[in-house]
C-alpha cells in the first residue's frame, strides 16, 4: 500500500510519520528544498508547539468549527504532542498562557525531531509539486506532479496549508486540488494578522515595542468589549502588530461590514487615581520645565510627542502651570487610548488563513472526504482556526495524526 502525502508542513509531517508502516510506503510531496519553513519562523523561531491544557480548553479557543476537531484532538492532545517530541530528545517548557516551546527556544529542535522521526519510518521526500489528484471510480489512484509524472497512491492526504506567508510554501494549492475533486471551499480570509490603524501617528510610533499593556478590541455602539488582554504589542509603520494585536484579529468576523476600534490602556496596573497621583508626583519633580520635557519616566521617549498633542496641552506650558483638567485629559490618553481600525494586513502576512475545505464534506473520525475514497485532508487546509498560544499547531499535528492513522483503517 502506498500514501501520498501532499505537503511537508506540520500537518503533513505528523500524518506521515503516523501512516508509514513496512507495509504503508509513505512518500511526501513538497515543493520547498526543505519541509517544515513556517514551522521554523512560528513563535518568532521559538516554535509554540502546542498549549498545555484540556481537551475542552483546546476546543473552546478554535474560532470555527471547534466540535469538528472532537476527534482529532481526542486521538493526539496537547500532552501526547508533548510526549512525542520529549520521547525524540526534545524537552519542552511550558510558559505563561500555557504556551508550551522547547526548553532551548530554537524552533529547529522542532524541525529536527520531525524529519527524523520521518526519516526512521523510512518517509520518502520527493520535492515538486502535485498538479491534480486523480481518481478511479470515486477513489484516489494517483497523484499528478508539475513536472508531468504520475505517482500512484491507494491513498492522498492533503496537507497544503493556506494562504498565509507564501514565502514558506503556503500558496493555496490544496484549495485549488480539492475543488477540482468537487470540494467546497469557504471564503478565505486572513486570521492571527497585523492591523491598519486610521491614526496617523503609527509611522511615528514604528517599530515600538509595548510590554505590560492591556488591548481592548470594541465593535462599534457595543458597550462589551469582543477582547481583552493584558501582553505585548508593537506600532508599525501601517498600524499595530504583536501578540496581543493577531490575537484580538481573530475576534474580528467582518471587517468590511462593521467598525471596530482599539483602546489601549498603557499604564493597566495602576488605576485612574493612582495614576493621577503617580503624575502629580512626577510633576513637582519637573515643576519648572516644559510639559513635553516632564514624562520621560511614565512614557516610551518615542510615545511622549503622540501623548502631548492628543492631550491638547500646549508643549511648551510650564507644568506648575498644569490645570487638573489638564491633567485628567493626559491620564484619558494613557489609560483609554482609541485607536480606530482601518482593515487587515494582507492575507500573505497572516499566521494562519479563516476558511479552507468545508468540514461538512469532511468525516470528523477519520479526516476522510466524503466525496472521494481514500483521501484525507489534515492542517490549515481545512476551515478550522484557531487563536494564538500554541493551537493551530496543535490542530496541525492532531488532524495530520488522525489522518495518517486512518490511512492504516486503524
């Protein structure tokens, strides 16, 4: 028996690692030189492996379809994903959120463990690119290549990835092969994204890097905000990125159709009162300087000139001349900064794509098509997502697990 598996990401690599048997011949299609590039650059080439919960945990923070991976998660949780790479010499770390990376924060050690492990079930790699799934009879017979060749294949697990950061391989092949066998694929959009800000001052604040600061996401007339999280972030010349801001963008559901709108509190340990006096405190230090030369110790230096203009403060007033509503209106601007939301990044700068393969066409159990025998879909492919903190990852493995197995009828 032999298993194509189209694609050399997470997804595919686990599906091929689990399908291979000295009776199962495993072979891995990938047009990279090397499989595993977006794996590489994850958790900014710390690789955030998986998240260290529940099986309920993991449901609950999949944005879409999250019942779906009842399954898959069932088969291989977040602690046999441990357990795997432990067991290959890969001790792992467990961190705040329960993000879990390996203890030496090198996403290679990741990479590594993998193509072993592939290497040891006796993985074949082949680097091109599958054209065309064919089939006989409503089942997969063989795949086509581009560069003309056909491999035959009892069965073909289709693990492309989506849209997002092309550069790795992740061009939205599988979209194009699976509707060519009848498939359906949902709007494709991008999640876990950077944002366009309105506010012109972002090109000034680039490159600023924001620890410890709370994020609020708002649609718009809504008094409840859709997230909120205390973390990291960073200004860019176009917006806002960060941990904190590709988390909030999965919560965001239509952008082209409704306002949202940021608030960032800056200053989320201290109240509006301590804050105010923290200010007062600062400012008989400086009584006798200019307002913009007084907050180098409560604001980032590149901050300080954004925070002087929208306060509406004169620059150049003396702070002993300071009125308290004056002050009131430099703690609003510290404590509840708005920040209007324009649009998304482009999808090719997404972690992961929203939509893929409709699950409904998709059997939960096996990760088997319910149109074509014999082929699998497992990883970002499929219209599943997830937020940050180690879940698409997990997704990955879990369904590329599920789908190997069940190429052995297991």
């Amino acid at each position: 028996m032999t298993t194509a598996v189209i694609g050399g990401g997470a997804a595919g690599l686990m599906a091929a690692i689990t399908a291979a048997t000295p009776e199962n011949t495993v072979f891995i299609i990938e047009r990279n030189e090397r499989p595993l590039r977006k794996v590489m650059i994850t958790g900014k080439g710390r690789c955030n492996v998986t998240n260290n919960c529940s099986l309920d945990t993991l449901i609950s923070n999949v944005t879409k379809n999250g019942r779906f991976l009842y399954s898959a998660f069932s088969a291989l949780d977040s602690a046999a994903v441990m357990r795997f790479f432990e067991d290959r010499g890969v001790p792992l770390k467990t961190e705040r959120g329960n993000r879990v990376f390996p203890v030496s924060d090198k996403a290679v050690d990741i990479v590594d463990a993998l193509i072993l492990a592939a290497k040891e079930k006796k993985v074949r790699f082949i680097r091109n690119r599958a054209v065309e799934v064919l089939t006989t009879d409503g089942a997969v017979s063989s795949v086509k290549l581009d560069s003309g060749e056909e491999i035959s294949a009892d069965n073909v697990i289709i693990a492309t990835g989506g849209k997002s950061y092309p550069l790795t391989g992740s061009t939205g092949d599988g979209y194009k092969l699976a509707e060519k066998l009848g498939h359906t694929v949902t709007e494709l959009s991008p999640s876990l994204v950077p944002i366009v800000l309105h506010e012109g001052f972002c090109s000034a604040l680039s490159g600023l890097s924001l620890k410890n600061v709370e994020l609020f996401l708002f649609e718009e007339d809504k008094k409840k905000p859709l997230y909120r999280e205390l973390g990291e972030m960073l200004f860019t010349h176009f917006g806002v990125s960060g941990p904190l801001v590709l988390s909030a963008s999965a919560h965001i559901k239509d952008i082209k159709k409704k306002s949202y709108y940021f608030i960032l509190d800056l200053k989320p340990a201290l109240s509006v009162e301590q804050l105010d006096k923290r200010v007062l405190r600062d400012f008989e230090k400086n009584s006798n300087k200019d307002f913009i030369n007084s907050l180098d110790a409560l604001l980032p230096k590149s901050f300080i000139p954004i925070a002087v203009s929208l306060s509406k403060i004169p620059p150049h007033t003396k702070v002993n001349q300071i009125s308290r509503e004056q002050r009131q209106a430099l703690i609003s601007v510290i404590k509840s900064l708005k920040l209007n939301i324009v649009d998304f990044r482009p999808i090719e700068e997404a972690i992961v794509t929203k939509g893929g393969i409709s699950v409904k066409e998709i059997n939960p159990s096996t990760m088997e098509s319910k149109l074509i025998k014999n082929l699998y879909f497992a990883g970002e492919v499929i219209d599943v997502d997830a937020y940050t903190g180690g879940f698409n990852l997990q997704i990955a493995f879990s369904t590329g697990y599920l789908a190997g197995k069940s190429t052995k009828g297991e």
